[in-house]
C-alpha cells in the first residue's frame, strides 16, 4: 500500500506517518506539506497512491480544493480522505472538499482509529485491527 499525506504541519504528518507504519510495516508512506510537494509526488507516483490523506487547510490562505480537483481530473482511482479542523456547521471548507472528490472528511483533532478505518476500508489493504 501507498499513501500520500499532505498536511501542513510536519509534525501532524510525521505523527500520522508513523501510526500507518505501526500498523502496516509494508506501507510507503509518503509526506508532502504544500500543494506544490502534493502535486510533484502525485505526479511521480500516479495511481500507484491506494490513499490520500489532504489537510484541508494548507497555510497562509490555501486550500487543498485545487489539489483535489487536479489530482482527481488526472485519473487518480484511489481514495482520498480529508482532514479539517473546520468545523462543518459553520465553515463552507469540508463540504468543498468532499465536492472535490473527497471520499469523506476527518475531523481533527483525528482519531487514530477512523485512520485506522479509512486503511482497513482501502481494497489494497489486508491489515489487522489494532484492537
């Protein structure tokens, strides 16, 4: 399996990178903290990424829509996931992504056991419940 997270925050991504490496030793995580970095490794791995997790939010005013759009415009038949920190009720930004092509929508702080889901619900991956 290969996921691609793009957040931000290098130490969320870290942290999120790290947990799927605990429970898949065989996943090739893969980080990226901008939309540009998101792109380039998108573009290098295709549709060989089973997962994508995309920060909603990328920093100073960027959205990860575009990045969404572009990936999903390109073919991508992998799953993507978003993680927001926005709150659904009072911020147009979770439902944008999911317009995008975002399976569904993470809410952070995250919950390590719906990571732990969204990699069970991928069809490439054959992991075992951490309990």
């Amino acid at each position: 399996m290969i996921v691609l997270t793009v957040d931000d925050e290098p130490a969320f991504t870290k942290a999120i990178n790290d947990f799927i490496a605990d429970i898949d030793p065989h996943a090739k995580v893969l980080m990226a903290n901008t939309e540009s970095e998101g792109w380039r490794i998108y573009s290098e791995f295709g549709n060989s990424i089973d997962l994508i997790l995309m920060d909603g939010n990328l920093g100073s005013g960027i959205t990860s829509v575009p990045l969404i759009e572009r990936i999903k415009k390109s073919g991508f038949h992998g799953r993507i996931f978003g993680l927001t920190g926005a709150d659904p009720r009072s911020s147009p930004l979770p439902g944008q992504m999911l317009r995008a092509g975002c399976l569904r929508i993470l809410q952070k702080p995250v919950d390590y056991k719906e990571i732990e889901q969204v990699l069970q619900e991928c069809p490439s991956v054959a992991i075992e419940a951490t309990g």
